[in-house]
C-alpha cells in the first residue's frame, strides 16, 4: 500500500476544498484539484504548493460540476493522465427550501453536482484503481444525509444518495484493495455557513463542541482515511459534527 498517492479532488479551489488539498500536499501526496469559479484562488493555491513543495506534482482544472458535457470533458481529461490511486468528491451546491416548496430544476443541479458529477468521475477512476489492486475513495458529504433539518430537503437528498452509492461502491470494490469512504461534516466554518452568520451565536451553543468545525477538523480526517493506517477501513460513515448527531437535540 503505498503512502504517497496521486490524488483529484474536486472542489479544492476555496474553503474546505483548499484545506484538503493543502493537508493532502502535507501528507505528501501529489494533489490535482477541480475548481468552477474560483480561478484567482486556485491559482494563488497552486502557487503556494509548488513553492512548498518543489519538485512535486500539483494541478488544477476548472470544471462546472453542475453542467453534464463539463463533467463528461473533465472525464476525457483524467482519463488521458497518468491513473489516480486517491480520489475526494468535496465539490458541493445548496439548495435551501421547505419541502413542499421544492423547485425541481434547482434540486436537479444540486443532484448533478452533489451526487451524479461524483458517480461519473468515480466510475472511471475505481476501474483504474481496480486494476492496480490499491485505491482511496472519499465522499463529502453531510449529517443531513441522516438526520432531518429544516429547509435542507434537496440538498440532504443529494447527500443521501451519496452515501447509498458509497456504501455499495465500498462493497463491491474492497476485494481489490480500494476502501471508499463518507465523511459527514456538521457545521463548518466556511463561506457556505455566512448566511446564518446571525444565528451563528444560538446553533454553536447547541453543538457539544461548543463551536463549528474548522476546514483543517475535516482535512484532518480526510488524509487519514488516504493513509496506510485506514487501509481496513471502507463503507464507514463518519460524523465529524462536534457531537451534535450523538445528542439528544431537547436540552433541559
């Protein structure tokens, strides 16, 4: 099992996404990232990598998930460089509504984004990851696929249906050495979070942890999970929420 790996991640422009790659590149992997709009921030990142970490292998490519033919181009693309071993969907779209009120056209782009742009890009990838018997899959995904919070119908929808494709991808590619993986996050400290930046007071006193997640808390765990050490691990579904899922959400 080797420890350094050639890793795609997608996302990895801004926010967690640049937290994972930059802890993945301090594990020593080479790292290729996705990006959709964030151009001058994967540029300041790729800067930043190689002047850390000279002689290694960084990159990036800007790709919109939530557009079918990009996603299928961004396939061509991988696929005509040498194979990935590593491989972490973190690229993610809300979508906030009551259920009642969903707008299908709006819950299908998160749908694209969140789940299906992963299934595609995973397909390729696993076969590859197959035939050299080794491989490290790990989806970002969200306690919402579990647990109900108001307004997040479509996207912890699309959450849901990425961890039941995970569960069975892990299944069924374990015998040849590939662990796939869902990480869950709760709260993190992101730019996605800044609109509940008024209630930020109220939702991190109901949190055990007394606080939302810093990127680094969920990076930390995802290079775990590419390391020798998580090599037995696979199908797993890890909350890394501060103990707001363990809780019993009436307090006294």
């Amino acid at each position: 099992m080797s420890e350094s790996r050639r890793v795609l991640v997608t996302g990895g422009g801004r926010g967690l996404g640049a937290a994972i790659v930059r802890t993945l590149a301090a594990a020593g992997h080479d790292v290729t990232f996705t990006y959709r709009s964030a151009s001058a921030e994967a540029d300041a990142l790729l800067r930043e990598l190689s002047a850390a970490y000279p002689g290694r292998a960084f990159a990036a490519h800007q790709a919109d998930l939530a557009d079918r033919a990009a996603v299928n181009q961004l396939v061509k693309t991988i696929e005509g460089e040498p194979p990935y071993s590593g491989f972490v969907h973190n690229a993610g779209q809300s979508y906030d509504t009551l259920a009642v009120m969903l707008d299908q056209d709006k819950a299908e782009a998160a749908m694209q984004v969140n789940f299906w742009s992963f299934t595609r890009l995973a397909a390729g990838m696993v076969r590859q990851m197959m035939r050299a018997k080794d491989g490290r899959v790990v989806a970002i995904g969200s306690i919402t696929a579990e647990r109900g919070n108001q307004g997040n119908s479509a996207y912890a929808a699309s959450k849901a249906a990425l961890l039941g494709y995970t569960r069975t991808l892990a299944i069924e590619s374990a015998s040849r050495g590939i662990t796939v993986n869902y990480v869950a996050p709760g709260f993190i400290d992101t730019e996605m979070l800044s609109k509940y930046g008024k209630y930020r007071e109220s939702m991190e006193s109901q949190i055990p942890a007394k606080r939302f997640a810093k990127p680094e808390d969920v990076a930390g765990i995802v290079a775990f999970l590419l390391s020798p050490g998580a090599a037995y691990i696979t199908g797993a579904y890890l909350p890394v929420d501060g103990g707001l899922t363990a809780a019993i959400g009436i307090h006294r």
